[in-house]
C-alpha cells in the first residue's frame, strides 16, 4: 500500500492508502484516514492530480523550492499550472504522457511528495524550461 493525497477538482482532498492506484485504469480504491476500514472509490476524471507522499503530515513550515538544479531525478524541467491557478514545479520524462495525464516528480529534494500523478484535464498549462 502507498501513502496517497488525492486532490479533487472540488478543492477536496482526502488522505489515506491504496493498493490498485494505477493511471492505466480509469479509477482507483483509497482507504480513508478518517475510516480506513472502507475504501472509497476515485474516478481519474474528477480529479485534479493524485500526490504520492512519505508521509501525510510533512512538515508545514516548508516551502518546496523551485530550482531546478536540485532535482533528484533527470528529464524535462516543467512548471505545470493547474486550471485552479496553482503551479506545481518538477521533472518529468512526458514521454510515458497518455490522454489521462503524466507523473511528475518534485524540484526540491525535501519534498514530502515523492511524485504525483497530474491529471490533463485539470491542467491550464504545461511549460517546459529545461
């Protein structure tokens, strides 16, 4: 199971683990934090991107940085911009894109994200720096 933060198109978020998270399928199976013992079902379309964490609390006095140089993985250097306004800056291969979405991985090397799953279509933009 892996530690997941899904984040809605609603502004919703919910926190829990899945086991059948995969952007091959159209929907996964979380259980819940707040009631673990259920799992509740996630359509990728309603989705805006889907967060896989070391752990769901990190620390919230830190703010991830942007440069790139720091970067634990190698590809495209990418800043993508959610429909929402939010820009969430990383490295991707995009060659592995499909219709649905792309991972990407986070800048900074502190960042309790480990990678995330970026759903298309709650994407404004994808820009590419490096």
């Amino acid at each position: 199971m892996i530690n997941i933060v899904v984040h809605g198109k609603d502004g919703k978020i919910s926190k829990g683990y899945s086991s059948d998270f995969s952007p091959a399928l159209p929907c996964f199976h979380l259980a819940t934090l707040e009631n673990p013992s259920d799992s509740v079902k996630f359509w990728l379309d309603n989705l805006k991107a889907v967060f896989v964490v070391m752990d769901f609390h990190g620390d919230p006095l830190h703010l991830d940085s942007h440069e790139f140089n720091q970067a634990s993985f190698s590809g495209k250097h990418i800043v993508v911009t959610f429909k929402d306004g939010e820009k969430f800056y990383g490295v991707s291969d995009l060659t592995h894109r499909t219709s649905t979405g792309f991972f990407i991985f986070p800048t900074d090397p502190d960042s309790n994200t480990i990678r995330a799953y970026v759903v298309s279509s709650a994407v404004e933009s994808v820009d590419i720096t490096g």
